[in-house]
C-alpha cells in the first residue's frame, strides 16, 4: 500500500502535467514517488511561482490534509509543509519551490529558463537535463560547502551516462579552467580535489551570480528581500505549545513522543522548562518568538510545583503566552479544578496515554494550520497573486 506523502506527491505530478506547468524535480529524484527522502524542489517558471499557494492550497483540501507551514525563504523560493492533523507516526512532506537558483549573497546562480530548458520525462514527472543537472549540484555542493560521496557518486553516475553533456554543461556554467578542475573531481571521484579547490570553486560562484545579474535584477532581489524578512518576522511560521503540569518522568517522556511525531511539520525544536516568571517572560520575549520566526517548534514544560502557571495566563498582566496550552498531569497529582481548560491525566494505561496523545497532536496541528491559513493568499506575498 503506498503512503499518504507518495499518493499526494504522485497526484500532485498529475496535476502539474495536466495542467502544463513548467516544471523539473531537480534532485534526489530516483526512488520518488514511492520514496520521498527529503523535501522535494522544483524548479518552476515565474508565472507558476505567482500562484503557488492556491495551487498547494487546492492540492492540500483535494487530499484532506493541511499546511501547516508556508516558509518564504528566499527571493523567488518558498516551501510548504503538509500533513495530516490526526496523525500516529512522523509525517512528513515539505514542497520547496524556487525560480531562480540563489543562495544567501549569491542571487541568480542559475536562472530557471536555463534549468527547465532540455527537461527530460522521469516516471510520471520531469527532471533537468543531464547538462543541467551536473553543473546545478556542483553549484548547491559548493555553496554549501558539504561535497559527501554520495553527491560525488551522484555526479559520477550522470558523468557514466553521458559523458559529452556533462563536461559540456560543466564547462559552459563554471568556465575552462574550473570546468576542467570539477570534471576531474568527478571522474576521478576525488573529494580532496573538492576541498583544496573549494576557495577557487567559491571564487567561480560569485563570478557567475555577477554575470547572470543585472542592476535592475539587483535592485528586485534586495527590495523582495526586505519585504521577505518582514513579511516573515510579521508572520512567524513556528509554534510554541506549553505543557502545564508537575514535572514528572512520565510528563517528559509524554513531551518527548509528542515532539517525535508532530516533528514533520517543524525545522527543529526548543525546550524549555522556566524555573521563575522571569525566566518564563525572556524565554517568551526572546527565545519563543525567534524560534517561530526560524520556523521552529518550542516545547515549554510549565511545572505546577514551581508555579501556579494557570493562574499566570489567566491574569490580566500576561501578555505572553504560548499559541496552544495542554495540561498535562500523571495519575498521582491531584488535577487543578479550572472549568476552563481540559485535563489530560496519565496513568499505567498506555493505550488511554496513546489517545491523549493524538488528541493533543490534533489540538496543536489545528491551530497551527488555522495560523498558516492567515496568511496563505497574502497580498504581500508574491506566491498569491
């Protein structure tokens, strides 16, 4: 039986082809949709990029499903994250779409007229070129620095398959002399080579951002940069949830499997357990709110034997607080009479602890969707017009 990420992701290539998009995978390709091992990137056309978020949006109600992140990281690249809101295992699908290829102070590495020009059907979806797709990874591998002999096999493996396009393609984006220097790299699979030249590679990258910008496209990329970076600190895309209970073996190890399986629809966690309010208030100021910025999940485990933490958010001098609050208890503390808020109480039973667990998953992946339908379709946003 296929998984629900690989049917969305099939269906969404349908789409996509019935609708004549413009559009290639543009790595880790091989094993999908069957097998997805990381957020999958397209490379798309700018009229496409436009419209991105109705087009997830229909892909997303069409499969029961929801964003639950819509991260504008670049200029011209944005991501989505779906997932399911009753979810019992990690889930996991993350589209990353981009026009242009750029990276932080590298604008316009390779532009997408280039990358979609000579694609080539794979499966049921298109993929670039195979002198297209040489020099791209060459260009991500140096630019982020991390060349690993999987990559270097990858390149191998295009190299063995057509020889001629590669060193064309390699030639054509990186020059003679660093061309010639990547292509040796390849065939002799010599990631030392990589490493010494890397400063001259690093060098080539700028070099070729240079070229393939003019001040026009400059002076877009710094304005929707800025628009970006407010756009983001405006619309924080993470979520703090705060756990309030004594704090207890069995409270962590519940925290614990509630970040395990909710993890997919985040880039990483923070953990915090306040000792005193003012503790609670800077982590709230500072470490909260950045961490939601940087697309991020923060886990506060608000201890009841330190303070009196419902008290805290009922009071009118709370003006911070977490985004969704569950309160958390084991079976040996009395649970606080409070008419509004719901009790979760754990005890030897694990299959009841099972069920609270998804039902505090679903609590938490609601209000996080309902956050990120707030500003799918923004105005401000160039994925919504």
């Amino acid at each position: 039986m296929i998984n629900l990420d690989s049917y969305i992701l099939n269906d969404f290539f349908e789409t996509l082809n019935l609708k004549q998009i413009n559009y290639c995978v543009m790595n880790n390709y091989d094993d999908m949709p069957e097998i997805i091992p990381s957020d999958v990137d397209f490379a798309v056309d700018l009229k496409t990029y436009h419209q991105l978020d109705s087009l997830v949006e229909k892909l997303a109600e069409k499969h029961n499903v929801s964003i639950t992140q819509k991260i504008w990281h670049g200029y011209h690249k944005c991501a989505y994250i779906l997932s399911p809101l009753n979810i019992e295992n990690y889930f996991w699908l993350q589209l990353d779409f981009f026009v242009d290829f750029s990276g932080k102070g590298f604008p316009n590495l390779f532009p997408s007229s280039n990358m979609l020009s000579g694609k080539r059907k794979y499966k049921n979806f298109y993929i670039p070129g195979i002198e297209i797709e040489a020099p791209f990874l060459l260009q991500r591998r140096i630019f982020k620095r991390d060349m690993k002999e999987r990559h270097i096999a990858t390149l191998k493996k295009l190299y063995d398959a057509d020889v001629e396009k590669v060193e064309s393609g390699v030639v054509q984006v990186f020059g003679q002399k660093q061309g010639a220097s990547l292509i040796k790299m390849i065939k002799n699979q010599d990631i030392r080579l990589f490493n010494d030249q890397f400063s001259a590679y690093r060098k080539q990258l700028r070099k070729i951002s240079t070229s393939n910008t003019d001040i026009v496209y400059r002076i877009k990329y710094v304005y929707w940069q800025l628009i970006r970076a407010i756009y983001r600190l405006y619309y924080p895309t993470g979520l703090s949830i705060a756990f309030i209970g004594r704090d207890t073996d069995a409270k962590r190890d519940f925290i614990d499997a509630f970040d395990q399986k909710i993890s997919g629809s985040f880039h990483g966690t923070v953990n915090i357990l306040p000792k005193k309010i003012s503790d609670y208030i800077g982590g709230m100021i500072i470490k909260d709110y950045w961490s939601k910025v940087t697309k991020r999940k923060v886990l506060w485990n608000l201890d009841t034997s330190v303070k009196n933490w419902e008290a805290v958010f009922s009071s009118r001098l709370c003006f911070f607080k977490p985004d969704v609050v569950i309160n958390i208890y084991d079976g040996l503390e009395d649970v606080m009479q409070n008419k509004e808020c719901k009790h979760f109480i754990l005890n030897q039973d694990k299959s009841q602890n099972e069920e609270i667990l998804k039902e505090c998953i679903h609590k938490a992946l609601s209000i996080q969707a309902a956050r990120t339908n707030r500003h799918l379709m923004n105005p401000f946003s160039p994925t919504a017009r």
